[in-house]
C-alpha cells in the first residue's frame, strides 16, 4: 500500500518512518499529479493558512476535493480538513468540523500526554495543536479528547487529530488506527 505525504510543509520525514513501521511505503507528494497512484493521503503538521495558500496555488485544494482516498491529517492537517476555522483561510472542508486554532496558545504552552486514541493509549505530542469546536454532523466519530477537548474525529474516509504521532515512540498506532479503521473499510 503506498501512503503519500503532503510534501510542503511538516515534518515529511518523520511521517515517512512512521509509514514504513507500518509496513506501507511512502510516497512524498509534491505536485497533484503525485496523487495518482497512492492508496491514502498524510496532511502533516505545519502553518495551516500557509499551507492551505500553497495548496490552493498548486492545485491541490481542487484535486483533493475530487479525489476519493482516504486522508489523515495532523494538527494544521486536522485545520484543513475542516469546514471553517472562524477566519479567512484556504481549507478542504471536507469534513463536518470547526475548529479552534491554536487552543492550548502558543509554541511555549506546547505540551505532551498520554492520551486514549478509541480505548489504546497513545503518547501524544502537542505543538499549538487545534482542537475540534463543533461537530456538524452525527456521522463525525470522536476518537480521542484531552480532557475535555476533542483531539481527534473520523468521518468516512476522513481522520483528523490535533497532535502530532510522527513525534512519539509509539505514534505508529495512529497510522495503524488510520490503516485498519479509515483505509481499510
């Protein structure tokens, strides 16, 4: 199975390990003709109105609304696939979420927890991590909270979280999470 990585902005590389300890290949996607042979898609972390405004210059806002794989994405990735953030910005809305952007402030209040992705404890890395602010949709599956935030939500073939798994020891569970329950279904 080949897993590509949104390759403008995060950390690509990490997410790279993190696929093959899955047992998948990655792929870096660097333009939106890389998009045609891969089975799922990485939105990595990053500036969410950076990489939405990169994403809509080289295309790929088009072809993701039109594509039909699945899509994970980590803090700005969860930003993206959301239906709005409460300010102007370039995003997917592919998903019935809005968002709060940098809910836990800034860089310095960056924090890491052991949370509960769907019952299996995750070491979680958070970096100005969004969390989800509304729910539009009785289909949206929260998967993971901070207390009681909402860290982490699926929606069909669409899986956002606001932290990042690339950063931690045993981050691969999210990408399994997101292989068995997103991908393969």
């Amino acid at each position: 199975m080949i897993i590509g990585i949104l390759g403008i902005q995060g950390d690509i590389e990490e997410h790279e390990e993190m696929v093959k300890k899955i047992n998948c290949t990655p792929k870096r996607i660097r333009t939106p003709a890389d998009l045609d042979d891969i089975d799922a898609l990485i939105i990595p972390g990053g500036e969410s109105t950076t990489m939405g405004k990169l994403m809509k210059k080289y295309g790929f806002i088009e072809a993701l609304k039109k594509s039909d794989f699945p899509i994970l994405g980590t803090c700005a990735g969860m930003v993206l696939l959301s239906k709005g953030t409460g300010r102007e910005q370039p995003l997917l809305e592919l998903m019935d979420i809005t968002i709060k952007r940098n809910a836990y402030g800034s860089q310095r209040e960056s924090f890491e927890e052991d949370i509960e992705l769907d019952g299996e404890k995750v070491h979680a890395v958070f970096i100005r991590a969004p969390i989800v602010d509304k729910i539009l949709n009785d289909k949206v599956k929260v998967i993971a909270k901070e207390g009681d935030n909402i860290v982490g939500v699926v929606e069909g073939k669409y899986m956002a979280i606001a932290f990042h798994p690339e950063l931690s020891d045993d981050g691969y569970k999210v990408y399994k999470y997101f292989l068995d329950n997103v991908v393969g279904k």
